[in-house]
C-alpha cells in the first residue's frame, strides 16, 4: 500500500503505543493510556471493519457465572481462586457501568435462570445440594445469598420443576457499548485503523517493527488484546472458542424476561427487542469450535433450532432472523492472561467467555503495565 505524505506523517509517525484490536480490553487499553499519558499519540489496529472477535458479537450477559458453572470451576481452581474470578467480574461490570452509563448500556438487572433438562436430573440434584454453600462462599461479595430456586413460570418444556435463580444477574445492549466506547476513544484523540491486519512484529533497541498486510509502522510499545486470535500472534496458551447464535424475528406478547443458562452454560438465551437471541451448542464438536473462522455449522445451527423449539418457545411460532458467531479466547485456566512479554510488549487476553464482565479491567491492567 502505498501511503501519501500526509497520511503517513496524520496516523503513522512517532507512535508511543500501539494496541492491536479495538475490542473491550484495546478500547479500555486505550483510554487507560490516555488517562496517564495526555499528550502520547495512540494508535489501534483492527482488522476488521467493525470488532472483529466477540466484542460485537456476543450476547450481552452482564453475567459473572452460573450455580454448575461455578460448581464445575471448583473441580480445577481452588475456593479461593473461584472467589477471587467473581469479585473481578464483578468489579468488572461495575467498571463497564461506571464508564459507558446504565442508560446508554440500556442496563436491566431482570436476573439470571439456570434451566436442567429432564435428562441432567443428576446435575440439577447436584446444584441444589450445593447452593448453601456457594452462597456461603459468595456472601462477602454480594452481602445477600446469590443463588435461589425458582417455579417454571416462563413456560419451558422438558425441564425440571424448578430454575436456580440469580437476583444479582443483568444483560446490557452489546451494539451500545461498543459504539460508546469507540466514540470515547474518538473524542480523546485515539487513532483507529481497521481493515487492517498485524502480521509480525520486531523488537529492536528501542523500537517495535509492526508489519501489516497494509503497511509497517514504528511504535514505542506494543499491547496485544486479540483476545481468541491470539494464537495467531503467537501466544498458543490460549485458544480460539466459536461460539455461534441465532436471533428470531420479534414475537407478539413476548413474556420471556431475563438471562438463561441451560447445560452449565454451554446454551444461553435472552430477551431483546420482543426477540429471543440464543447461542451456543460448542460442546456437541468441542474441535470444531476450536477455530478463527466467523462462520456457522449445520450441526450447531439445528442443534439451537430444535432447542428454541422444543424447550424455549414449545407453544410459540417463530421465524429465524439472522446467525452470526463470536470467537472467544479459552485455556486451561479461567484468569486471564495480562502480563508483560518483554520490555515494550504486553498481552491482555484469555477473557473466557467474560468479556463483557471482565474486559474493561483487563483492558486498564493491561494499560498499567506500562509505568508513568
């Protein structure tokens, strides 16, 4: 690509940082670095036209974890570690609130449904013993028991009797945040460039060599907040999670209100807009999932229509809208991965599937890495 003078001396020269994504963790990256450093000249890189991994594509739960969810993270992270992966997605979302504004997010705390089909009759057995003491090890948190039980009065089928109910669980509108958080990055003179996709970088001296499928550039530091194509640029603990949805047409009479959970949260739905928006199913080809690409499989795809029908809405017709997935960024371990590669390089990235609750924090730690 060849660039003018005008538009290489504008967006290109005596960059200070440069950070490659413009989701929740860059954006919030961003503003972070422009908060300590009023005069450094900021760019951000993205490839796509819009945010290219689950920023713009999620579901829009201001979640921080359902009763199995939680459960299931205790087989693998001490009661400590559990506690402590609450509190900041918790913090998290406070942050999100605090920056973007409960109007403009269009915030509701309507709360959170975990569903159990008739064949997890164990699991749900197993949730229910446990709910004291999760409440228990949650209380210093929330100061109030988090998880209750709850009749079936939205009218899902082939379920058990009862939901596990959370009072302290919202949904945000994802399309708001984003459009907020740009146009703050905006108005505080961050650059962005999309279309643009990083294909290398060059520590030298005191320098980095940033090489794109566009151009090459020279900045002072580098942060990485790539989130699920993070391996892409070398970072393989992490891995890429599709996670694919589907969003009806609006329904008459809508009575559905709230966040749902349904096989320890591998399903989840909502409401919006007198619409039901449903994703998941990567748990029927977990190697299938494991993938960049923003496409759809017929195998999920029939999977969330089936449900939709015979479970969610058995009594309701409904028409599909549109389809579209996310790709998150998974590992072995839940906390994500912020840390300082070398002198001018840093990662933020490894949300889990948290991105909403935990991506505004991440992007400010990341941001902190790099003393005043």
């Amino acid at each position: 690509m060849s660039l003018s003078y005008w538009e290489y001396k504008s967006w290109l020269s005596h960059i200070d940082y440069t950070i490659i994504g413009s989701g929740i963790v860059g954006l919030n990256c961003a503003l972070r670095l422009r908060e300590k450093f009023p005069k450094a000249r900021i760019l951000i890189l993205e490839k796509g036209m819009l945010p290219q991994g689950a920023s713009t594509k999620n579901a829009g739960f201001a979640c921080f974890g359902s009763l199995s969810e939680i459960l299931d993270d205790l087989t693998s992270h001490s009661e400590a570690e559990v506690v402590a992966l609450v509190k900041k997605r918790i913090d998290g979302l406070k942050l999100l609130r605090a920056t973007v504004g409960d109007t403009t997010l269009d915030y509701q705390e309507l709360g959170g449904y975990e569903l159990f089909t008739q064949e997890d009759a164990a699991l749900y057995q197993h949730c229910l013993q446990h709910i004291d003491r999760i409440n228990a090890l949650l209380y210093p948190i929330f100061n109030a028991p988090v998880y209750s039980t709850k009749e079936n009065v939205f009218g899902f089928n082939h379920i058990q009797e009862r939901y596990i109910y959370n009072a302290f669980e919202g949904q945000i509108d994802t399309g708001a945040m984003m459009g907020n958080l740009l146009q703050l990055a905006i108005q505080k003179g961050i650059k962005i460039m999309n279309g643009v996709q990083v294909e290398a970088f060059e520590e030298k001296e005191n320098t980095i060599t940033v090489t794109t499928n566009k151009f090459s550039l020279e900045s002072k530091q580098l942060f990485i907040a790539t989130n699920g194509f993070a391996s892409q640029l070398g970072l393989q603990q992490v891995k890429p999670a599709r996670a694919q949805v589907l969003i009806t047409k609006p329904i008459p009479d809508l009575k559905i209100k709230g966040t749902f959970h349904l096989d320890k949260g591998y399903y989840y739905f909502r409401n919006i807009d007198n619409r039901i928006l449903f994703g998941g199913g990567r748990n029927l080809d977990f190697a299938a999932e494991e993938t960049t690409d923003l496409g759809q499989t017929v195998v999920v795809q029939n999977k969330l229509e089936e449900v939709l029908k015979d479970v969610i809405l058995p009594e309701t017709p409904f028409e599909i809208d549109r389809r579209w997935s996310g790709i998150m960024g998974v590992g072995t371990q839940k906390k994500p991965i912020v840390k300082t590669l070398s002198h001018s390089i840093h990662v933020g990235v490894r949300l889990g599937g948290m991105g909403v609750a935990i991506g505004s924090q991440v992007g400010r730690d990341l941001a902190d890495l790099v003393r005043d």
